[in-house]
C-alpha cells in the first residue's frame, strides 16, 4: 500500500477498535440480547463520528496489531467501568434480597443470560433506565469524543491508568452497593431481634412462618421506600464513571 492509502485506513481502523471495544461491554448494548449485527452497526457508526477528531500518523505495518489490541482495551475499560458502576444496584438488590428470603424466586436474567435474583434485577434495570433518562447515552459519546483528543488512536496507551480506573471502580461499586443495601439489611435485623423476644415469652408460636412473613413484609416496606433513592444514587455513580 501506499503512504496515502495506509494513513487513510489506519485512523478509521483503530477509531473502530475502540469503539468496538466499549459496545461489547457497555450495559444493555453489550448484552447476549442485542444481536451481533446491531452492534457491528453501532460501533461502526461510532467510529465515523470520532473519526474527524482522528489526526495521527500511521505507525508501520508491524506495529498495528499491537495498537490496535490497545485501542480495543481503551474501549474495554471504559464500558467494564460502567457496567461495574452499574452492578452496584445488582450488589444492593441482591443483599436486600437475601436477608428477606427473596434468593428463592431467582429467575432467568435476560440481560445476562443467567439465573438471578428477582428483586436485584428490578434494581438494576431501574438504575439502568434511571441512568438513561439522566443522559447517559450522550455521556458515553461524549467521553468516546474527548478520549480521541486525550489519548490518540494509535499513540501509547495509558496501561496503569485503565487498570486503576477498573480496579477503583470495582471497589466503589462494592462500597455503594453494601451502604445502599443497609436500610434493608437493619430493617430485617430489627425483626428478627424482635422475634427472638418473641419466641422466648412465647413459645407456642410458629415463629417460622410469623419470621417469614414479619421479614417480607418489613422488609419490602423498606426497599419500596428506599428503591427509587437507590436507583438514582447508582445512576449518578453511573455518570460520574463515563465522565471521568
């Protein structure tokens, strides 16, 4: 090839790479759900529209398989990122879900294709559509936008720098998930202190069936109030992670 036809086909290629790289993560787009088709037309999609901020000189040919596996991991921190942000309303949903009992209606999550608590898929996909109604579609194309002037396609790739923004978000999500989950968490604690009183001055009861149903009625007293505090919380989480 000629000097002309590799500089116009190395900026479009590695604006791909990482524009492929963050659908197949970020939350929704990225899952088993959405056809392969559809996000080969939304990265390329993407990829045009970096593409004018794109002024790098091409490397020799040699070198594009590594920059382009450094492009594709740009894009694959960002959307792991998210989706860890994101799985802090899983976390808290799923905690608040196994202190009332709720583990046994797991059902079959169609964003991840896997079995999964009932309550902590409600959770989630309510942050997820909290987080969209807040804009965070325009927050991913606009990070996808500034990554193109802060790190250029094709030049080095800060390794260390994604590794922290990975590991501290992972950390973070944990964190949110467990403070978001203890409303719940003491709600049904107070219950069951409360029926242990109970079963020593009385006995008699049934206490399994009393405790199961004291749990889940407190229990979703609480989450219903704390739900919609929840989702928001996480789906700012959400929006402060793309803006980073």
């Amino acid at each position: 090839m000629t000097d002309d036809a590799l500089r116009l086909l190395h900026g479009p290629l590695m604006a791909l790479m990482r524009c492929s790289g963050l659908v197949v993560t970020l939350p929704l787009i990225g899952t088993r759900g959405v056809p392969a088709a559809v996000r080969a037309v939304l990265a390329l999609a993407l990829a045009a529209f970096v593409f004018p901020s794109v002024a790098v000189a091409p490397p020799p040919l040699v070198q594009w398989g590594p920059r382009a596996l450094g492009e594709l991991a740009i894009g694959l921190a960002f959307g792991l990122s998210v989706r860890f942000a994101l799985a802090a309303a899983f976390h808290a949903g799923q905690l608040a879900g196994s202190a009332m009992g709720f583990t046994y209606a797991a059902t079959l999550d169609p964003l991840s294709g896997h079995e999964a608590p009932a309550w902590a898929q409600i959770v989630e996909v309510g942050a997820l559509g909290t987080a969209v109604a807040m804009g965070f579609h325009r927050a991913v194309v606009a990070w996808l936008w500034r990554s193109m002037e802060l790190v250029p396609v094709g030049g080095g790739v800060p390794w260390r720098d994604l590794f922290d923004r990975v590991v501290e978000t992972v950390l973070g999500a944990l964190v949110l998930g467990t403070q978001l989950a203890l409303p719940a968490l003491a709600a049904v604690l107070a219950v069951q202190l409360w029926l242990a009183a109970v079963g020593r001055t009385a006995a008699q009861l049934n206490l399994s069936t009393l405790g199961f149903l004291a749990t889940v009625v407190v229990g979703g007293v609480v989450l219903g109030g704390t739900t919609p505090t929840l989702c928001v919380t996480v789906a700012r989480s959400v929006l402060e992670v793309a803006a980073r």
